[in-house]
C-alpha cells in the first residue's frame, strides 16, 4: 500500500475518533446536566431507620433515573420512539450500477480497397475505436457496520465500504495484409493524416486493444439526530395506543433527520494497452515487431464528507432520502511509457529494444501527478419493509457525480513526429518535434444504479 494511501487513512482514523470523543463527552453532559457529582446521602442509625419508617413508606417514591432517561428519549417499551430496536446495525448490499465510460478516439483502421488505411482516405473505415467503452451495467457490493452511542440513539457512528466489479473490453484485429491495417496519427512532420502500417502487402500482423477500470470508495461517518417526531403505530387496530406485542417497533410511525459528518476516500482507475505484432516480409528485410503503449490513470480523492439522512417511518415501510457531499484532495496519477522490440524472423541474430511505442514515446511517456480540490456530491433514495422486529429488506437508487477525473483514453495524443519512433537514425531523431505530448485532459465521471440490501439490529 502507498505511503500515501496510508496516510490519508490513518488522518481519517483520527478525525473519526476525535469525533467521537467529542459525542462521547456531549453524551455525558446530557446524562449530568450540572456537571456536578451526585451527593452522599448522609448514614442513618438503626434507629433513626426505624423511627422513620412509617413515613417512607407513606411518601410517594421519585422516578429513577431510568425512568427520566426514557421520558427525555420519548420512548416506548425501553425503547426510542425515534429509531428501530437494537444498539448496532449491520447492512449488505447488492449493487448494479452504470458508469458514463470513457470515449476512445480512433485506435485501429482498415482499407480493402487497396489504398493505406489512412483516415479520409476511400474505403478506410474505424473497426475500433470513436466510441463509448466500458459504460455497461456491473454488479457491486457494499458493506456498512454502525451503533449508537447513545441509549437515547442521538449519537451514533458508521463505516461502509463499496466496490464496483472492475470492467474491461479486448481487441483483436487480424490481417495477412488485405485488408490494410493500420494505427491512425496525424503526421506533425508533414502536417497531414497517416497511419502506421500493421498490415499490407507484404506485412502481416495484428493490432490488439484492451483495457478496463474499477471503482471502490470506503468512509467513515458520526451521526446527530437533529429532529425526530413521531409515537406508536395503530398495527394492533388501537388507532395510537401502543400494546406490548408492538415492543419490535413493527408498528412505529416517526419521522426523523440526521446529519452526518465524517471522512471519505474515493478511488477510481483505469488502464489503456495497445499491442501490435507485425512480420515485414520484404525482401532483403525480414523483420519482426512487438509494439505496445500503456496508458494508466489513477484518481484517488480523500476529504471530508457531510450530508443528511431523512427517514420517514409508517408501520413495517421506511422511506430513506440520503444527500451527501465530500470535498477534499483529489490526487492524480498517469503512467505512459511504450516499448518496442525489433528481430529477425528467423530468429537469428540479437533482439534489439527500444523504450517507444507509437503512441507513448520519449516526449509523452513518464508519470505525471498532480492535486486538485473537488466536490463529489451523491443523492440517495430508499424503500424499506421490515420482514422481522430486527430485520429490514429494501431497494434504492444512487447517483454519484465526480466532476474531474483522469481518463487513459484521454491521455492519448494522437499528433505524432514518427521521428520519435524505434529505430530511427540518431541525426534524424535529433530533429524530431516534441509530439506527441500529454494532453492532461480531465472529464467527468458518474456512475448510478440500484441497490438491493438486507439490514439486522442487534
């Protein structure tokens, strides 16, 4: 795990314990108003026990202080009015979520018309590429363990992790040298449309493609009640009286806000790889080629997080209305780098490597890094059932919205001096312009889908 990534997580770890610190001490001050420590009651003689008897027994006895915390919390059967039975809740969720993709630029083409399959040219067609990848529906999990601090469930802390399956698509495009083949740049050197030549003619080859992402995000949060309201449900057919067989909280009707307050860590990556394996077969050359350019994105957001749970409660159904913001650091990362491995077809002779794709070479490739400040908002909506006193089933909706996330297709510049290739003699090179260059191009990312879940208190 990166220094970093630890970091952040161990300064989260503090935030959250100094909050509770901070509710543990406000619980205190609930439970003993004055601050002051109960007096003891002065010692009495057998005697004076005796004597007096009579007229404790005659005196109406006060309410504990149980019975004063449980007239403070408005609650029911030992129980709040204002939240369902049990201390601790545990919730697993199955998610399907979609994400908005990521758009490729043109990354392979083809001409059987016999011209090169340049692009602009007749017959030459995109087979991969000018399109939206890596936007279709994926399955998820989410994880989230939370309790009060409080009997009177005011306070309260969670912590919840997602994942989102990590997707990914692969290219493969073979040609013996009809139809041309071929990896579309635009030629800084002549200033026009070309394309390095995978196939045609006397060389053969393949171009291959592939790529995927992932997204995860863990968090944690201390929750306030700010207002509650509501008493006992009519399940038992008493309009509002509440009988003891209602004691599970099957029967409830409240309403109640919470704000929420805490920290959040969002990560988001991506890679790109573009591989090509060639034989030229003209005569006196002979040659084989292995050509790749990686393309690598990492998005990693630390921040803190602020929001409001709504519940409306009416019997067994629950109605959950989420809204969260986190703002903080987003750091991100891009690695480019290429390679390029040139042999005798026969296998004879020394292999020679050069660190250069196509597309990732000397003027692009290395890593780049940067932090920026974002805000990731996310809205959330719930339908609740509770099957059982302590069991809850229920179906929602999420949407998340990143604003200004690192793509690797993006990160693909495409105007490109081919003196900057594998290769090529050192004086020529020497005069080779600065491209292709990194673009540091950001979009935005959404991602939203529904949720099935299953809650226990305990």
């Amino acid at each position: 795990m990166p220094f970093g990534y630890s970091r952040n997580w161990f300064v989260g770890s503090l935030f959250i314990l100094a909050l509770i610190a901070v509710a543990a001490r406000s619980v205190a001050a609930e439970q003993s108003p004055s601050g002051e420590m109960p007096q003891t009651a002065p010692v009495e003689s057998a005697e004076q026990g005796v004597q007096e008897g009579a007229k404790t027994e005659s005196t109406p006895s006060h309410p504990t202080s149980t019975t004063v915390e449980e007239e403070e919390c408005g609650s029911f059967c030992g129980m709040p009015l204002c939240s369902p039975p049990g201390r601790f809740w545990l919730r697993a969720d199955a998610l399907v979520w979609w994400t908005n993709g990521t758009r490729l630029p043109a990354l392979a083409t083809s001409n059987s018309s016999g011209n090169p399959p340049i692009l602009g040219q007749p017959g030459t067609q995109v087979v991969f590429g000018n399109e939206t990848y890596l936007n279709d529906g994926r399955g998820g999990v989410r994880m989230t363990l939370g309790g009060w601090l409080d009997r009177c469930h005011r306070w309260g802390i969670e912590a919840d992790w997602f994942t989102i399956a990590g997707h990914s698509f692969d290219y493969t495009n073979f040609s013996n040298g009809n139809p041309a083949t071929g990896r579309p740049f635009f030629n800084m050197q002549t200033n026009q449309e070309s394309a390095e030549i995978v196939a045609q003619g006397t060389i053969s080859g393949s171009v291959n493609v592939n790529g995927g992402d992932s997204f995860d995000s863990a968090g944690f949060l201390l929750r306030y009640n700010l207002c509650c309201g509501g008493g006992c449900g009519s399940c038992s057919g008493e309009g509002d009286v509440c009988n003891l067989d209602d004691c599970c909280g099957l029967c409830l009707n409240y309403c109640r806000a919470d704000l929420l307050i805490g920290y959040r860590n969002y990560r988001y990556r991506d890679g790109l790889t573009i591989h090509e394996s060639l034989d030229d077969r003209t005569p006196g050359f002979d040659r084989h080629f292995e050509i790749q350019d990686n393309f690598r994105t990492r998005n990693e957001f630390n921040g803190a997080e602020i929001g409001l749970n709504t519940e409306l409660r009416r019997g067994r159904w629950s109605l959950n209305i989420l809204t969260k913001m986190a703002l903080g650091s987003n750091r991100q990362i891009t690695d480019i780098n290429g390679s390029t491995a040139i042999s005798n077809i026969d296998g004879s002779g020394t292999p020679l490597f050069f660190p250069v794709g196509i597309y990732a070479v000397n003027p692009n490739s290395g890593t780049y890094q940067k932090d920026t400040f974002v805000m990731i908002p996310q809205l959330g909506l719930e339908l609740g059932y509770q099957v059982t006193c302590r069991t809850r089933a229920y179906i929602g909706y999420n949407l998340l919205y990143w604003g200004n996330v690192l793509r690797a297709g993006d990160q693909i510049d495409q105007n490109i001096d081919p003196r900057n290739w594998a290769n090529v003699p050192p004086q020529t090179a020497a005069q080779a312009l600065p491209f292709p260059q990194y673009p540091d191009r950001c979009s935005a990312f959404w991602a939203q889908g529904i949720n099935l879940g299953l809650e226990v208190r305990f």
